[in-house]
C-alpha cells in the first residue's frame, strides 16, 4: 500500500484544490492507497509527493513542472508509482 501527501499553500487559499485533488485521487486508487493527506504550508507551493514501501517519490512540484497538474496527468503519475500496469481507461488515451 501507499500513501499520498498533497502540500498545498494556505497563503494562496489552495485548500479547495488540494482537497479535490485528494477526492479524486482516492476515488481513483481506493484499494491501492492507505491515505492521502492534506499538509497546510506557505510561500505558493503545491506538490504531491507518494510513499511506496518507505520511499517518498516526488509527484508534482508547480514550482519545477509548472503550474497545476491536469487531473488526468496527476493520476498517471500516482497510477506509475502505486498500480504500474493498471489501465486508467480514458486518461491513458491520448488525442491525436
């Protein structure tokens, strides 16, 4: 199992999005995950970090990736680290 922390910046008023974030992301890895936590922090930052067996993986980070992911790429990222293999049916699709 895995956990995910989403720290988002009270500043910025980001509690909304972190938290839907953090719906999605249950809904989605309801059997792959033990939690998904909220962290509280300042000075604009956002990111979600996953722990798998002990290790903390990096996510996101809107400093370095720019920006707010797109729920799809969000769910990818985490898929890759907690259920790799697993088909997310239309967010694997790509337009084109």
């Amino acid at each position: 199992m895995a956990s995910v922390r989403i720290t988002y910046c009270t500043q910025c008023n980001w509690l909304l999005r972190a938290s839907w974030y953090a719906g999605e992301l249950l809904q989605t890895f309801a059997d792959e995950l033990d939690e998904v936590a909220l962290a509280p922090a300042t000075g604009g930052v956002f990111r979600i970090d996953v722990t798998v067996d002990g290790e903390r993986h990096g996510v996101w980070n809107r400093k370095t990736d720019g920006g707010f992911p797109e729920i799809t790429e969000a769910k990818r990222r985490v898929r890759d680290l907690v259920a790799p293999g697993r088909s997310l049916g239309h967010a694997d699709r790509t337009s084109g």
